[in-house]
C-alpha cells in the first residue's frame, strides 16, 4: 500500500458494494476533478469510491478525505514512471477495485499499465479536453491498441473531444459516447439587482461599473493574455474612467505572476483583480455583467456551465467544446482563438446593451437546463458503470 496519510483504514470485506476508483492526476478546484468529486458524492450509496492521484493530492483531496474517501497519492516522478502502475496495481489489490474511472489520457494510460494481461478491473476512459496543440503520436496510436480491451468503454465530454479522440489517439469511432458534462443549475440563481449589488459592495465595485468575470486556472491553454489585451482595447476606447471595465481573475496557477506582470504593461492594473482560488464562485457571477473565457483550447467548460446558469452572456474564443456550449448570437459571442481585438468587441458589444445582455443571459440558462444537468450526467454515468459491472451495483 502507498504510504499515505490520507488513505483511512480498510473498508469491511463484508461489503458487497462495487468498489470504483477515480484515477486523476490530483485533485484540484478544477473541472474534471470537481466533477469526479461530485460524481463519488452523488452515487457513493450506491458504490464504494476511492481516489487515485498520480502527482498531488491538493486541497479537493483533503477534502474529499475528511468526508471519508479513500484517497492516494501515487507520487508519480517525470516522465514514464513504471513504479506508479506498480503500486496501482497494489492498491488495486488492497482495496478489491472493481472499475477504474480514468479522467483524462495519463491517468488511463497508468491504469491500463497496471492491471497488465488481465481482463480486471475494467476500465472507464473519459477525456475531459485536450492540450494544445493537438497532434496525433503514432507510439500512442499503436499502444493505445494494446492498452485497451474490449470491456473497456470510453466517453468524451462532448463531440469535439470525442473527434480528436478519433483523429488523435487512433480510437474507434464506435466505441466512444458522449456525456456531456453537467452541472446542477439550482446552484446559480439568476442574477437580481439585489444580488449584484450586494457582490459589488463586498468588492468595493461601483453600481455602474462594467464588470467582466473570468474563472480559470492560470494555466498556459487559458489564453489569459488576450483577455487582459482585451481589457486593454477597451480601456483605450473609454473617455471616462467610470465607464472604464474591471475584469475579475478568479484562479490561480503557474501563469499568474506573468499575467500580474502583463497588466501593469498594458496599463490596466488598477482594472484587473486576482482574486485567487475562490469558493464563492456563485457570488462573483452576480457582481458580473459578462463572463468571458478566453482558452485556447477547450472541452465542455463547467465555468461556462455556471456563468450560464447564472443567467449571465458569455464572450469567449470558438475553440474546441465552446460552440457546443455556447450558441453564437443566442447565448453569447464566439471570438477566434488569440483575437484580442475580436474578443474586445464583442465584449464591447455586451457591455453597450443591457437588453441583449438579459436576453443572452435568459437563454443561456434554459440551455443549461435542457442540457447540461448534473442530474443527466450522473444517470448516465451510473448506467455505465452498471453495464460495466454487469449486473449493477448489487453485487460483485
């Protein structure tokens, strides 16, 4: 067994649930970790979950173990490290794991290492997104072959990741579902006067000060230099400093001192915020007249899901999953990817009509609703791992 605070002790051996674990790199406030979280939560009556993190635990983790979840860290070194799946496949044995829920392309690729020739546990790959740029690597094309077997089954969390699933990685068409990512819209209640101006006066912003929000992790694929670039453009066209922007950064990450740094460049530092990893990200939203994401690369964003449901219009770059969130001229405005200037003026565009901006926010919340639900995805997920378990979560 890993040495490993976090992992409390075993569970009974009576138990006749399944037990499934979520391999993740580590377990962050991001997307597809949150997801998991929410996944293990939803259905831990129905199954015992544990997680596996390849690098970090972080501060999710905790968390995860306080409620607890078995949680492990696999302590991954650089590069190929063939000591990780050998003490997968350890904890594989330890705590009787039934299915392995893989998010993203390592952590599957460990997964499939550990459990070698034999046919368990079986293994569920879901790619959440994809680095840029994308290109296809004929060692994984050929190995992914050998890795996955045919009780196997593979999701994508919308049709563009499924694509370049296809088109990357050599996977067979036929053998990929989709399952969009969903979030629970009671969470985000639409945005009221009341609402905003409360938000505002805790972040000392003025009634009538434009407001952008961005949630994202200040990672290299964010693209947070055009937004601030944009930021930037739309300052210079405002004559009167109260009319002037101020974007919200909610997030934190490798990039962040750069993108400090860029700000003060760009003159626009007493406009831009950072304000950290947040656990009021609903609060934000209702201080906020636009939300904006400008990623260059992209899978079904759950910060898109959110802003939405909030009611809020979304500017942001048409790049990977985007357009399938965000219906272009009916929930928002769709940028090319890098484009400053386009994505300026359509934040121009919002921030100059408040009838478009609640008409856009108003559709975009019936989008979400019809279908982007926490409630969809979980059913979803829950049939497959039944199918997969054959024979439900009855038994072994």
């Amino acid at each position: 067994m890993v040495d490993n605070p976090l992992v409390p002790p075993m569970r009974d051996s009576a138990s006749r649930r399944p037990v499934i674990a979520q391999v993740l790199h580590q377990l962050w406030f991001a997307g597809a970790e949150v997801l998991a979280a929410d996944l293990a939560r939803r259905l831990r009556g129905r199954y015992d979950f544990v997680f596996l993190c390849l690098d970090k635990v972080g501060p999710l983790g905790e968390q995860l173990a306080a409620e607890g979840f078995p949680v492990v860290n696999l302590e991954r070194r650089p590069g190929v490290d063939w000591a990780v799946a050998r003490r997968l496949r350890r904890v594989i044995r330890d705590h009787a794991i039934d299915l392995l829920h893989a998010h993203q392309y390592t952590p599957f690729f460990y997964a499939a290492a550990a459990r070698r020739l034999g046919r368990r546990p079986v293994i569920l790959f879901t790619e959440h997104g994809r680095h840029y740029p994308d290109y296809r690597r004929w060692k994984r094309v050929l190995a992914n072959r050998w890795l996955l077997k045919g009780h196997d089954r593979i999701t994508a969390v919308g049709n563009w990741t499924r694509q370049c699933l296809i088109d990357h990685e050599g996977l067979p068409a036929g053998r990929i579902e989709v399952v969009y990512n969903g979030i629970d819209p009671r969470k985000f209640t639409l945005i009221t006067a009341e609402r905003r101006q409360a938000m505002r006066t805790r972040l000392g912003l003025a009634a009538e000060t434009p407001v952008i929000l961005q949630v994202a992790r200040f990672h290299p694929v964010k693209g947070h230099a055009t937004i601030l670039r944009a930021v930037a453009e739309l300052t210079q066209q405002s004559p009167e400093a109260a009319a002037r922007p101020v974007l919200l950064l909610a997030g934190d990450g490798e990039k962040r001192r750069e993108m400090e740094a860029l700000a003060q460049h760009l003159g626009i530092a007493s406009q831009v915020r950072f304000l950290g990893v947040r656990q009021d990200v609903a609060d934000l939203l209702g201080a906020a007249d636009v939300f904006t994401l400008s990623s260059l690369s992209e899978g079904i964003s759950v910060t898109l899901l959110e802003a939405m449901a909030a009611g809020l219009p979304i500017a942001t770059t048409e790049v990977g999953g985007n357009p399938e969130v965000v219906a272009a001229g009916e929930t928002g405005l769709l940028s090319p990817r890098g484009d400053a200037h386009a994505l300026a003026g359509n934040l121009h565009t919002l921030l100059a009509d408040a009838a478009l901006r609640q008409r856009m926010g108003a559709a975009a919340r019936q989008r979400v609703e019809a279908m982007f639900t926490q409630e969809k995805m979980h059913a979803r997920y829950a049939a497959i791992y039944d199918e997969m378990l054959g024979g439900g979560a009855g038994g072994r």
